[in-house]
C-alpha cells in the first residue's frame, strides 16, 4: 500500500535570516567546504581592497590566527553603519544583517566605488552570517563603532562612542563556522597566493601578512603593478622584453543595455622555458577567464598566423598554427576592470561581458600589428617560437598515435612479443619477469627458470640511452616498444609537448618484480644501466614502489671435492678461501650464456639460493643527478667525473 503524501500547501517553507547561508552555504559561495571558506575571506577582503583602489588607504593588514579566526584590517573610510534615514535603518543592519544590501550598485553612475569587486552584496552578510563570531571594529566621522555577532546573530546593537584619534579604517575579526563549514583550517598557502595575486594588480598597495600558527611574517607589494610581475617571473630567459599597453573606453553588452567604462592593462613577453596566463577584473582573480581570455586567444592567434603567413614561414600545405602554439611560450597577464561586470556566478571565476570581449580582440589585433612592423627582430622571434612549438606538437601527436598502437594488444595473442616467454600463473603477485641480456642467455634461463611463475625477456646488446634520445626516437626502438608491452603498466610522460604520451597506469602491470640479469663485467654493467636508466625515464614509478631489482651474478665459482660454493666479490672470495680444508679448484664465472641451466637455477634464479639487489627510490634527485651526468648531454661534467673518481673503479675493466 502505497505510503500517503503529507504534501499540501503548508508544506513549502522559507529560509529566513542567518539560515538562508548557515544551511546552503555553497548557494553564496559555491561550496561548503575549505574552498568556500576560503571564499568566505575574500569576500571581506574585497571590500578593504576596493576602499584602497578608490584611493583610501595604502595598506591592507591580515592575520591568520592559530585559532583558524581571521582578522582583516584597512585604512579606508570606514564602512558608514550609522542611522540611514532613507532605509529607515541602521546601515549595520543593512550591511551585515541582509542580503542585496551594499553601497556598490550605483558604480556605473561615479557615485561610489566605479571598479570594485563587490557587486552583488552578499559577501559581508553572507560572511556574518557563516561565521561563530564575528568582531567588527569601524572609526570614522570621528567615532568608533563597535559590533558583535554570534552564529549570524547580533549581540548587544551597536556602540557608538567618539574617537579622537583622525585614523579612519575598518578591522574585522572572524572564525569561520564548522556549523557551516566542513573544514575552516584555511591553509597559509592561500593567503599567500591571494595577497601576492592581488598587489600585482593593485600597483602600489601593500598587504601585510602575519601567520600567528608558524610567527611568518610576509609584506607584499609590486609598485609598479603587473609590469614587475613579468619582469620577475621571466628574467633573463625571455624570447622578447615584456611589452605593456593600456586602454580606457566605453561600451554597451547590447544595444539596450546601459554604457559602462571599461579600461585595462595588459603586460606580455614570449619565453621558451616558462608560460603564464592570468586574467584579472576589478582586481578578482578570473580562474576561468571568459572574455579576456576569449580575446587573447583571438587576438594573438590572429596576429601571429597574419604575420607567418605574410612571411611566408609555413611549409607548402602545413596547417596553420592554434592557440596551444602561442600559450606554450607566452606570459601574460591582463589586468581589467569595469563598471558593468557580467560575473558567471557569485565566486566571480568568469566574466561574460560582450563588449570587454569585443574590445579587447580589436585593440590586440591592431597593437600586435604594429607592434611586429616596428619590432620585426622580435617578431621573427615569436614566429619561429610558435612554428617550432606547432612542429613539436604535431610531432607528438603523430608518435602518441604510433606509441599507442605499438603498446596495446594482447601480448599472448596475436601480438606476440618476439623470443618473450611468459609464466602459467596468472597471479600478478606472484609473476616475475627477467630481463635478460643476449639470445644465448635466454636458453639457459627458460630451462633454469620455475616456469610457473618466471617470464624471460631477452634484449638483444645494448639499447638505447632514453636519458640522450627524445621520444620519437625511444618509442621507434622495438626492443624498448617490445619490453613496454611486455610490462603492460604504459609510459609516464610528463613533458610539455608529450604530456598526451602518459598512459601509466600500476595497476595494469603484469609482474611482482622486474629483474634485470646481465653478466658481471663492463658490458653487463653497461647494459644493465642503460635498462635501467630506460625505465627511470619511462616508467619511474616502477622505481618508487620498489618493483625492480637486479640479479646479482657471481664472480668466482670455487668447487672443494663435490661441493660448489660461489663468491660475489673478492672479499668473499677471501673469506670462502679462508674456510677451506682441503684441495680446491677456482675459476673465473662464465658468462651467462655459457652457463648450464642448473647453474642459472642456483646462482640467478631460485628465489631460496639467488641474490637480488633492489632498485631503492629513496634519492630520487640524486639519482637523476648521477644517470643526467653519466649519460646526459654534459661532457664536461662528465670529464671531470672520470678525472676525480675513475681510480675507484679501475679494477672493473679487468672484469672485460
């Protein structure tokens, strides 16, 4: 039977006061996790940044506290809370108590505030009303007024009392509500990124910073705004100097919508080794951009393709260049703002305006035009950068389709795996894979091996340096394509142009240990690094979760009457030698493919009498150091290793 519907018109209901953020916070400020506590922050401080750009105050000081409250403190005017005689109430209640009140909605007719962040207001209320407590401390007009609010709600009104000191500004001080809030522990990180983000688009004002948990103490400030930004972040690596334009004008989104101001600056050079692209409006940080970024895109592209096509820089029927091209080597930063703002939602991540979009694609296809007539060294520059970028790419996505053919497949089917030999057990856990070194090796290790769960993987001399070559090289290379399949895990790359290569995946790989067997002198030693430095390169991971290992073969085979011992090096050679009683004989290990199966079986195979040494990950950097000096591109380094620690290893190459 069919449970009755208690659904009638006393059912619908309204959120009324604080509850209308304290029970849907992500409604007001897109999550009620850390990210919108977070938001929580800017929002107040927002509003001390927006007092300082109309030119009240150059100094913004904020605290964390080691309590997870906040304190926002400015030197503007003062937010005004008395007595509003048209509203018929206190501007406290107003601002702090409701929702869609503020003084930011006459911004397109000059009366207050023409480019601030603050629009909608909501994010005063919205704040007070997310927060366990919140202080408020207001001087102007010679007065200081003080407030208190407790879960949304106000406590004890408003205290008005006069102040003779002529310093004006506002101090808050907050905790985020875990009420509220599934997390309020606002990392230090945060208040970095965002203070340093905004003194590089308020040229001149000054955020100081204090970390009550860690005692860090941090000012920042770019003077001369966005201008230093891109002079620090690109150095003397830069392809061109750092280029900065600015503009003011006029618009309408539509013919029946209002005019609005709109001016911007923007900074840009091109560098290739670094990129950065940032998008700000009315000082908010534009994560998603919108219409800047829409221009930029349209803008540059359209220049750079008009300059290498009238240049004639493309190849005979090459595909012109995209926007990916250009980003790959470029830094910019445009720095907007606007009386009429078209935010996509209240976290302001976007901005949707038409005519910013229109604008801005016009005056950077113009400015752009001129700037490669009066600087054609420079544009020459960026042409070849961006062709050499476009090349890179297609080249890329030709081997990422290759690659991804030549990796897939069954390796027991169809695709077989030349000379490979799998195991019966299908038990990842169990399965291990030996890597091998030559064809005459393999035989006497398929014989030597416990075929159940033992796979040999021959490799035929010396392959290639995968530290030296670049990936078209390495995936043309059937003996490393052939030991990927094998594997089964896919590549790690992380490279810019090649990042699409990256099909890793550890839970695809088909073996407990990969063991790396090779004979015990130079060329062994030679091959055995170069196998590993194959899968440094390209399947690190493997490294990291203690995956590989090296079968260590021994030096000396040392027989007294019917008992074979075998020495790994000279000191235990010493030390066998030492025990013995009687006559024996001592001869020089044969290589591994003049060894007899049994042999292979005692000495490399069998987990109850082999050796093996693990590939440790622990100095990850170090190692990376050591493969890129051995063989990398650095010959005198490389010279100048040989010439300080050669002597240590001499004796290797009587091993030969």
């Amino acid at each position: 039977m069919a449970k009755e519907q208690n659904y009638n018109n006393e059912s619908i209901t309204s959120l009324k006061g604080a509850d209308r953020v304290r029970l849907r916070p992500a409604v007001i400020f897109g999550s009620d996790g850390i990210e919108g506590c977070e938001h929580s922050v800017f929002e107040i401080l927002s509003n001390s940044i927006d007092e300082a750009r109309e030119g009240y105050g150059d100094k913004i000081e904020i605290t964390r506290h080691s309590d997870g409250s906040i304190t926002v403190k400015d030197y503007g005017r003062g937010i005004p809370v008395d007595y509003n005689q048209k509203e018929e109430k206190y501007n406290w209640e107003l601002l702090f108590c409701e929702l869609y009140a503020g003084g930011k909605y006459l911004n397109n007719t000059g009366e207050s505030y023409e480019f601030s962040l603050g629009l909608n207001g909501l994010g005063l209320c919205s704040t007070q009303y997310s927060s366990e407590y919140m202080d408020v401390t207001i001087k102007r007009d010679g007065y200081k007024y003080e407030l208190h609010f407790e879960k949304g709600e106000n406590v004890g009104g408003m205290k008005k009392t006069p102040d003779k000191n002529t310093q004006t500004g506002t101090e808050i001080h907050w905790k985020p509500d875990m009420e509220v809030f599934t997390d309020i522990n606002i990392p230090s990180e945060y208040f970095k990124t965002v203070l340093k983000r905004q003194c590089i688009v308020n040229a001149g004002l000054k955020f100081e910073f204090k970390d009550e948990e860690t005692n860090e103490e941090i000012t920042f400030c770019y003077e001369n705004g966005i201008k230093d930004y891109i002079q620090e972040i690109s150095g003397e690596r830069s392809i061109t100097d750092p280029v900065y334009y600015s503009s003011e004008t006029k618009g309408r989104d539509r013919e029946d919508k209002p005019e609005y101001k709109l001016k911007f600056e923007l900074c840009f050079c091109f560098n290739n080794e670094i990129n950065l692209t940032e998008y700000y409006h009315n000082s908010s940080y534009l994560e998603h951009g919108g219409s800047p970024d829409k221009a930029v895109k349209s803008g540059f592209l359209s220049a750079i393709d008009t300059y290498i096509k009238n240049n004639n820089l493309y190849k005979k029927d090459e595909k012109k260049i995209i926007f990916s091209d250009i980003e790959d080597s470029l830094i910019i930063i445009v720095n907007s703002f606007s009386t009429e703002t078209s935010y996509e939602n209240q976290t302001k991540k976007a901005i949707t305006n038409k005519f910013i979009q229109e604008y801005m694609t016009d005056y950077l296809k113009e400015q752009l035009a001129v700037y490669f007539i009066e600087n054609k060294a420079d544009a020459d520059k960026i042409a070849a950068q961006v062709l050499v970028n476009k090349r890179s790419r297609e080249t890329a996505e030709n081997t990422r389709i290759n690659i991804k053919k030549k990796l897939t497949g069954n390796i027991d089917m169809a695709n077989r795996v030349e000379k490979f030999v799998n195991c019966r057990t299908k038990d990842v856990s169990r399965r291990e894979l030996y890597i091998v070194e030559g064809d005459s090796a393999l035989g006497a290790c398929i014989q030597g091996r416990d075929a159940e769960f033992q796979g040999i993987m021959p490799i035929r001399g010396k392959i290639l340096n995968c530290l030296k070559a670049n990936y078209e090289r390495i995936f043309a290379s059937d003996i490393i394509t052939d030991l990927l399949r094998v594997l089964g895990c896919g590549v790690e790359i992380k490279t810019k142009h090649n990042k699409d290569l990256n099909s890793f995946d550890i839970e695809q790989l088909r073996w407990s240990k990969i063991i790396i067997c090779t004979d015990a002198d130079v060329d062994g030693y030679q091959i055995r690094t170069l196998v590993l430095t194959m899968l440094y390169r390209l399947v690190p991971t493997l490294i990291e979760k203690k995956k590989v290992f090296i079968a260590e073969s021994p030096l000396y085979e040392i027989t007294e009457g019917k008992k074979t011992y075998f020495a790994y090096s000279e000191k235990e050679k010493a030390n066998i030698l030492g025990k013995l009683k009687g006559k024996y004989h001592i001869q020089r290990s044969k290589g591994l493919g003049e060894n007899e199966p049994e042999m292979m079986r005692l000495t490399t195979m069998s987990p109850q009498t082999r050796r093996l040494i693990q590939v440790m990950p622990e100095d990850i950097e170090r190692t990376q150091q050591i493969f890129e000096l051995l063989l990398g591109d650095n010959l005198q380094g490389r010279k100048e290793h040989i010439k300080e620690n050669g002597y240590k290893y001499i004796d290797l190459t009587e091993l030969g």
